[in-house]
C-alpha cells in the first residue's frame, strides 16, 4: 500500500464534480496535495477545519460558529459575528440592490462628525449636502432653527418663506402677490430705484399695528443724510399728514371732509416759490367762506367805489372794514 503522503491527490466517492458510474450518490470529494479541499456533498466537522489553500463549497454552508477572513475585523480583515453582525476593515462593495432595515450610521453617526438614516427615513448629518442635480422636498425646509427662533423655514403647502435674519438679493425680484415687511425697507443701491412696477398701478400698503400713529410710509434722502431730510406720508384718523422732518412738527394735513371736498392744513408756513394759479370759481381767506370773484363799482369821484371795494375786500376774509 502506497505513502499516502505522497499522493497526488485523494478522492472519495468518485472526487469533486466527477459523476462516477456505479457510485451512488454522484461526486464526492477530492483533497489535493496542495490542501485545496473540494466536495459536492455537505461537510460536518466537530473540530476546526484549517486549510492554507481555497475552500470550494457547492452546496448550501451552515457556521455557526464566529467566521473570520483574513485576520478578522481589527487586523485588515472582516469577522462575521454569531449574532449577525459584519465588520470589516477594508472597502464593502455592492453591484446589487440593498436593503437595510436598521438604521445606518455613516463616520460615527450624525453628533459624532457623521451621518445618520434612520429606520423613519430621516437624514441627519454633521458635514454638508452637496447635490449636483435638481433637488424634491416635499416637506417644510427649515433652516437653522427655523422662523420663530433666529432661522429661517421655507413650508411646503403654501410656499411661504419666513426668516429671522436678513434678506438680500442682488439681482432683480419680482413680487406677484402681497409683501408684508414688519420692519424698514432700506435701499442702498448708489443708481437704483426703489418702487412698485405694473401697467395698471403701483400700491405701496402700510398698515398700523394697533398703534395711534397709524401706517407711515417714510422717505430717506440716503444713508448718509440728515434725518431733518426725510419726507414721511402717515395715514391717521381719516385723513393724511405728510411730514417734511423727523420730529413730525412740520407738516401737511390732507382730509376729505365730504361732498368732494378737500380741507389742506399746513402746520408751519406755506411758502410757494412759483405763481399760485387759482382755477376755481370761488376764494377765501383767514377762514372766510369762500365767494365768487367781486365785482367792485361805483364812482371814483366820491367815495361809493372806496366803501365797495372796502365790502368785497372783506368779503373775500382779506381785511376787516373798521372803517367809519
């Protein structure tokens, strides 16, 4: 009987993938001399079965024991664990579909530096979100800790976007609906326009907030300027004062006081540089009500033209007739 140190190889039941006629069951097992194990059949081992070569199993494989490949999890290897669990020191790569039950925590996990998926579908994570393509939230967006706190939160039904903080676009905007602006508008463009464009009209609204001053729209001459420059519009109990500097002293009064009406009430002197062209069919003066123009008569030669002209001087509230 030969050394069987010294066979090429052993084979049981016909070897490795051999259908041997009169063997039953078909194939079997073949060991080479190299220490490659083969076999078309189940394999039970009750001690440990080492090997320095490849291991090739055709069949189903039960472990039930920890598996460890090259060193194991730890030392540049990759363990399997009896509780299911794979670790592995190098790159895990997957051509197929995934799926993962559990959450996955990526670098330590969102709070450590890393990223976490929950099982509910929640992304969390430390670093940035780059996104080349176009990008679907479906969802509210809230930025820092949101509108309400000192953030900033964009809602998804409506498509309003509320924010804390500052607002600054560099090109042009362009507003379809309502603006609602709780604080100053301020234009700082050194050769731009600040206003309301339409073919039909332009509206600015402000509104008063539970307040005696009522709304007030307020005109700067610039960043730089004087406050005693600016030029205030006010709508308050009815009717509108324009206020020409920042303590609200001087100012113009316009109130409609019914019938078509328009009562003007300066709060300081009126100056008109210009002519005052007067086109109505009535005047009058310190408070007079007004008359249509007088008709002075009477003859020159005594005093009945004086005593007229007196009357309707007086009638239009210039002079007060205290002669005798």
């Amino acid at each position: 009987m030969a050394d069987e140190r010294y066979c090429e190889s052993v084979k049981v039941g016909g070897g490795y993938d051999v259908a041997a006629v009169g063997l039953s069951p078909a194939g079997g097992c073949t060991i080479t001399n190299a220490g490659v194990v083969s076999a078309n059949g189940a394999g039970y081992f009750d001690g440990n079965l080492r090997t320095e070569g490849t291991l090739t199993a055709d069949g189903a494989s039960t472990l039930t024991g920890e598996v460890q490949v090259g060193g194991g999890y730890g030392s540049t290897g990759v363990t399997i664990s009896t509780a299911g669990n794979i670790q592995a020191n190098g790159t895990l790569t997957i051509d197929g579909a995934s799926t993962l039950t559990g959450e996955v925590q990526v670098g330590g996990g969102y709070g450590s530096t890393g990223a976490t998926l929950s099982t509910a579908g929640n992304l969390q994570m430390n670093g940035n979100l780059t996104a080349d393509g176009t990008s679907t939230l479906t969802g509210d967006t809230t930025f820092g800790d949101g509108y309400g706190s000192s953030g900033a939160t964009l809602t998804a039904a409506s498509g309003n976007f509320a924010t804390k903080g500052t607002l600054t676009v560099d090109s042009t905007s362009t507003l379809t609906g309502d603006a609602t602006f709780a604080g100053s508008i301020l234009n700082t463009g050194a050769a731009t326009n600040v206003g309301v464009s339409d073919t039909t009209r332009g509206v600015v609204t402000c509104y008063a907030d539970n307040n005696i001053t009522g709304g007030k729209l307020t005109l700067q001459a610039g960043p730089s300027a004087s406050p005693s420059d600016d030029i205030s519009i006010e709508a308050y109990n009815g009717y509108y004062r324009v206020f020409t500097n920042s303590a609200n002293t001087a100012s113009i009064r316009f109130q409609n006081v019914g019938a078509g009406d328009l009562d003007v009430l300066c709060g300081a002197d009126l100056e008109i540089d210009g002519d005052l062209n007067h086109d109505g069919s009535n005047a009058g003066f310190y408070g007079t009500a007004p008359i249509a123009k007088p008709d002075v008569s009477g003859s020159r030669g005594g005093n009945a033209a004086l005593a007229d002209l007196l009357t309707e001087l007086e009638n239009l509230g210039l002079i007060t007739d205290s002669t005798t």
